[in-house]
C-alpha cells in the first residue's frame, strides 16, 4: 500500500500506548461550567443571556455577530451565576458565562434533527454548521462555516479529513475514527455536499492500522472517498502538509488551501456536523486525551466545554506526582499553564500534566550552525536566522525571511542540539510583526 509524505519534518516519540486503547468514557457533568464566549479565531460573542437567567443543554448563549466568529451553546442546564473575564487556555483572559447547574440535564426545545442530507440543500447544511458553533476542533479554532465558504474565484475540487493526529500522547482522533467512523464519513460527505466536491481523502498516520482498517470499511460503499495512508511523521497533521503529501499539490507563501482547490478539516470536526445534523446537538462537549508522566489514570474523555481541567484530571485519578508542567494540547504545538483552573473549550483536544522531572527544560547553548533545523523544517524556512533576528527585535530582517510562514511546529526546537528556544523566539517575532501590520 502506498504512504504519502512530505519533506523535512521530525520522528519525536509517539508516547500515545497509554491511551490509544482506551475507549471514550463520557466524563461527569459538572456542577460549574465557565463557558468563554470566545473559543475561536475571530471575533468574540455577545452574550445572550444574563445572571439570574435559566439556560438548557444546548441553548445559545453567546451571539456570533461578525462573519469570523461562531456561537456559544451551554453545555448544562442551569442558572447563569456570572458573566465576566476568567484565564482561558489561549492564554488571555476572555469574558465567560459561569452556569451552575440544576441537576435536571433538560435539553433546549431547538436541538431537534435538522433532517435527511440528502434532502437538505448547501445553504441549509451550512447553516447548521454555523448555528452549531462548529469550529476546528484540531486545535486552530477557525470557524467551520467560513472555511466552506470560499469566494467564487477559489473553485474547490477536493476534501481531506485529517486524522494523522502526529501530536504526541494525543488519541482523541484516533478513538474518534474507531468508535464512530460512520460519523467521519457523514461528515464529510455534507462538506462535500456543502462545496459541491466529487472528491474526498481520510488521511490517516500508518501507525493507526486499526483506524485505517476501520475507515477502509466504512468507505467501502463510498466511491468518492479514498482512505489515504500517510508515513509517520510530524508535521504530518498540519494540513498543508497533509495536501502535499496526499495530493502532491504546494500552498503558496501566505496562501491557504482554498488557494489550490482545497479544504481540509479534522476528524472531530466532522463527527460535529455529523452530530449536528443527525441529532440537532451544537458543540456543548468533545473527545480529550488526559495523559503525561503525572497523571494516574490517562484517559479519553467525552468533556463538556466550559468543565475546569482540575475537575478533568480529578476524575482520572488526580496527579501521582509533583506537577512539573501542564499544556493545553500536545507537547509540541501546545501551551503551558500557570493553573489547571481553566475551562475546555471546544479547541481543547488534550490535557497534558508532566512531572518534575520530564518538563525540566535543558540549558541553552550557543547555535553551532550545524543546519539541522534548516534540513528538518516542513516549510524550507531558516528558524535559526528568524530566531535570531526575533531575538535582536529586528522583525523587519525576520519577516524578509518569510517568519509568518512559520507553522509553529516546534520541529526546530526539537531537533536543535543545543537546545535553543527557537519556537519562542519565532513566535515572538511573528506576534510583532502582525502587530506593525495592522497598526500601519
């Protein structure tokens, strides 16, 4: 069977048997949620309702008023105790909704099924996926509805569903593909539907044979849809990658995939539309991976959004150790946190707590010019001189060398013998630069 790949790219452990033959337990209802009214790229919403007010499962909470945005839905049924600004694992505080709940878990009178998708038109599916609050639930957090709605000069002929899920330790998406493949493939096929697509992939990491067996079956009947094996390597989930590996085709320079023909989205993202289609239920829970070297008892959970991560680690047994650090995501492209009293939000897809002694970070030391982060880099960049020049605040010499391209993959880092904090200089340097950009 043939493997798709793509150029540079880095092989850190894997670290995922803790979890990958976990099934998805459905975690406890909280008793508190804190709901950020922002759980995506664009802009916030505006909160629907007030403190004091009575809210049901699955009840619009938070308005979506620009065309870069998605709604809030609770993810309880209760009364709203408190709206104001609460730390969000994105790393900035953001105005929430604090719902408590009343024990009845009665669900809103509009999630009802939207109805058969073959009877629902474009407009009508994109609608749904609106309504939902779908957004991308890899992580990114960019409105779903957006993204199936390129202009009319960007034509699109082909869908990839990512399931590489490189991210180490991270077995959501895997136990997503197995556990409910058919709603992958539902998914999928109403983006099809929704972009007038005769052509889809379910890309998948070779070391998933179980999930590509699982999907190979569930696309059998599927003439439009091909199961697409990709080698084992990370990036490989990134999703310009991930269309250069399965299509050969190359996003330009500050491109994006509609750019040539393409739109990618992942694996959770499409059980959403599924789900939200099938059962009207918005985005009021998602899969997380609970793993690391200080967690007692790794596990994927189903979690409702706005569920605190110290309530999520609690019912995986607690820490068993003294916390070193704890990341939101995976240890590559995720961010720490100072306290586990955050909410999940909808682009939360792990929870990873280490212990002392593996999130020790080594000593710097000076860069030997061997090259290797230049060989590795997916996007042909030279972190070390974007680094550099991010370092001496000289952003105008680092945008020269293409910084924004960066994908903030951390390969560099990872690869570097000595150890420089190349992602963070580099991500320091594009935050600046974006910042001139729009103050000029």
């Amino acid at each position: 069977m043939k493997r798709f790949t793509f150029r540079g790219g880095v092989h850190p452990p894997h670290f995922k048997k803790a979890t990958e033959k976990l099934s998805v337990e459905k975690a406890k209802i909280p008793q508190v949620v804190t709901i950020p009214l922002q759980q995506h790229i664009g802009a916030p919403c505006e909160p629907l309702v007030k403190v004091g007010d009575k809210v049901k499962i699955g009840q619009k909470i938070g308005q979506a008023n620009a065309f870069v945005s998605a709604p809030i839905h609770s993810s309880i049924a209760g009364t709203v105790k408190k709206i104001a600004s609460f730390d969000s694992p994105t790393g900035s505080k953001v105005q929430c909704i604090v719902i408590e709940s009343d024990g009845s878990n009665e669900v809103h009178e509009d999630v009802r099924a939207k109805g058969e998708l073959h009877n629902l038109s474009k407009k009508e599916i994109l609608e749904i996926i609106k309504e939902a609050g779908i957004t991308g639930m890899g992580g990114a957090g960019f409105p779903t509805h957006v993204k199936l709605s390129p202009p009319p000069d960007k034509p699109i002929d082909t869908v990839i569903i990512n399931g590489a899920e490189c991210e180490p330790f991270l077995t959501a998406d895997h136990r997503m593909m197995l556990e409910h493949p058919e709603k992958v493939v539902f998914g999928l096929k109403a983006i099809m539907k929704v972009l007038d697509v005769r052509k889809g992939f379910i890309g998948i990491e070779d070391n998933k044979p179980d999930a590509i067996k699982v999907m190979e079956e569930a696309v059998m009947n599927e003439p439009d849809i091909d199961v697409a094996p990709v080698r084992t390597k990370y990036p490989q989930g990134d999703e310009k990658r991930l269309i250069n590996a399965i299509t050969g085709r190359e996003v330009p320079s500050g491109g994006l995939p509609m750019d040539v023909g393409l739109v990618v989205n992942n694996v959770g993202t499409a059980a959403a539309i599924c789900d939200a289609i099938k059962t009207g239920m918005p985005v009021i829970e998602r899969v997380v991976t609970i793993s690391g070297s200080a967690i007692n008892e790794p596990k994927n959970l189903l979690v409702r959004i706005g569920t605190s991560f110290k309530e999520v680690i609690e019912q995986c047994g607690g820490y068993k150790s003294d916390l070193g650090k704890l990341i939101s995501g995976g240890p590559m492209m995720g961010f720490a946190q100072f306290t586990d009293e955050i909410p999940v939000i909808k682009g939360t897809s792990g929870i990873l707590a280490l212990n002392k002694k593996d999130a020790k970070i080594p000593d710097e030391q000076p860069c030997i010019r061997c090259g290797k982060c230049v060989s590795i880099c997916p996007v042909n960049l030279e972190p070390l001189f974007i680094a550099k020049f991010s370092q001496k605040r000289l952003y105008d010499e680092a945008e020269k060398y293409h910084a924004l391209d960066c994908i903030e993959c951390g390969s560099c880092s990872f690869i570097c013998p000595s150890k420089r904090k190349l992602l963070q200089s580099i991500r320091t340097g594009k935050r600046e630069i974006i910042s001139k950009r729009k103050k000029s």
